[in-house]
C-alpha cells in the first residue's frame, strides 16, 4: 500500500552531536526525510545522507539559515559555543538573531530550543545566553519551546585525562546537586516534540535525568560503574582558567565556563519541582559502564 500523506519538513541543526545525532535517527525511523544544516557534510555516515536532505552552510550566516528553511514545518535549533572564539557570546546570540529572523520570515509553525537547566540566570555563563536566546525566539515564534536539561553525561569526556589520574577538579561546592542527563534522552524528547503536531504556543521544559546529583555523588558512581578510584576536588577560578585557556580554549571562553560553573554553583533552580514528565530513564551509572570505562581503560 503506498503512502500518499506528505510528510513533514523538519529543519535539524547539529545533527552530529550526542543529542542531534539521535533526533535525526529517530527521525529517519519515523518516516521523516530530516533537512540537516551542516556546517561540514563530510561529517554524516552515508547512511544518513541518503536518508536526509543535507545543506552546507554557516549558521551565523543570516541568508543561509532563512533560505535554509523555506518550506520548514518545524526547527530544531542548537545553539553551539565556540570555545576557541574570542566572542562566543556574540556567536550565540547572531545565531539567535539569525534564527528568529529564519522563523519570523519563513512562518515555521514549530521551533524546538535545546537550552539549558539555569537558563533564567544572569551570571552564568553560555547557559545565560541560552536564556537570552529564548527570549530572541518568543518575541517573534508563535510556537517555541525550550528544552533545558541539566548537565550532559558527555561532558565527563571533557574531564578525562584528570579521570584517568584519579580526580575531578570542580569550582564551587562538592556538595551542590544538580540535574544530569544522558544526551540520548534529550534527543528521544526533541524527536517527540518535533513529530507531534499539536502543541502550541511558548514554554520551557526541563529534562532532569533520573536523579540530582552532586560532584561527590559523580565521583562516587563513576568509581562504581568503571573500578576506577576517583575523587572529586574542589578547584579555584584562577586554576580553571589556566587549565581551559593551557587546553587551547580561547580567554573568552574561557571566562564563560568559569561564570557557568560558579553560576550554577550557586543555585540555578527557578522554582520548578522535578515531576514524571522532566524525569528521563538513564542512570550514570549504567552511561558510564558503558561509555566511560572503555575509554578510561
């Protein structure tokens, strides 16, 4: 039997990363032919090129991301740092600008915003700028909601070479729980709320994880899930700096992951109580054994 129902166009950015990567895949097994803006193409398997309409182009380039989603039903916008940017400020806010110019101009029924848990804060960092960016997007989408999940499992990966000596170096409190949450669990929410046609208008959902978790509790579980002994410590602004910037992370930047960490830090709740539709089912545990003891070896 042939299936004459149209399907829809739904524009994804950042579709080789831990959450986009796993929106196109969920697209692709619904049915959908996803449009992929994509600064490299090279980057995609061949599978997901001939699933997908692929488009090159910068997304701080204003006409290629309006001409990019002409026709567009819906949009997944990631708003990526650049963190070898002496303003990756200014890039995520023209990104914003470049797409609720895309949104207004091309009438997109539907936009979906990966933000961040602490988006409503005002010192911390790149997550204070995904808040500015929800703000960009209200004014002028009918229908926007941003997503914003609490810290990516992924982000261990960052902090690898301190894992394999054994610590994990944190600004702030050991002590202050947070959300965290398995990036394929985002992607499953974001593939969800892009396929389903009927919500409407301007909101914010949180995605949580399955439990809060303090540094401590990570170092904890980490040591359980690899065999690996390791230890959090807590470390000063000056120390993370020249750590990030001796990495070849730009001073910008790096000032951005210090306001984040101190922001967050210092409590980037806004109110809200975890509840069924926030709670997402992967545990670290479970990620780590998996995704984190290998490559500690």
């Amino acid at each position: 039997m042939t299936n004459t129902t149209q399907q829809p166009n739904i524009v994804i950015t950042g579709a080789t990363g831990h959450v986009g990567s796993r929106v196109t895949q969920l697209l692709i097994q619904a049915g959908v032919r996803p449009t992929l803006l994509m600064r490299d193409a090279s980057k995609l398997s061949s599978e997901v090129r001939e699933a997908s309409n692929v488009v090159e182009g910068d997304l701080l380039d204003a006409d290629f991301l309006r001409n990019s989603t002409k026709n567009a039903d819906a949009l997944f916008l990631l708003v990526a740092s650049n963190y070898i940017s002496d303003d990756p400020y200014g890039e995520m806010l023209t990104i914003g600008r470049n797409a609720a110019e895309a949104i207004k101009q091309n009438g997109i029924a539907r936009t979906v915003l990966l933000s961040s848990h602490g988006a409503q804060l005002s010192n911390a960092g790149f997550i204070s700028r995904l808040g500015q960016v929800e703000k960009i997007l209200n004014e002028v989408g009918k229908n926007v909601l941003s997503l914003r999940p609490g810290y990516f499992f992924t982000n261990l990966f960052m902090s690898l070479e301190e894992l394999k000596h054994g610590v994990f170096t944190k600004i702030g409190s050991l002590d202050v729980k947070t959300a965290w949450n398995d990036p394929r669990d985002i992607g499953d929410v974001v593939a969800a709320r892009l396929l389903n046609t009927s919500w409407t208008g301007r909101g914010v959902q949180h995605i949580d994880g399955p439990e809060d978790l303090s540094w401590n509790d990570i170092a904890r579980i980490v040591t359980a899930a690899t065999g690996k002994e390791i230890n959090a410590v807590e470390t000063t602004a000056d120390d993370m700096r020249q750590a990030l910037i001796g990495a070849g992370i730009s001073p910008a930047a790096a000032e951005g992951f210090i306001e984040m960490g101190t922001g967050i830090a210092n409590g980037a709740g806004d109110g809200y109580q975890r509840t069924y539709l926030s709670t997402t089912p992967t545990t670290l545990e479970a990620w780590a054994y998996a995704n984190l003891r290998p490559a500690l070896g």
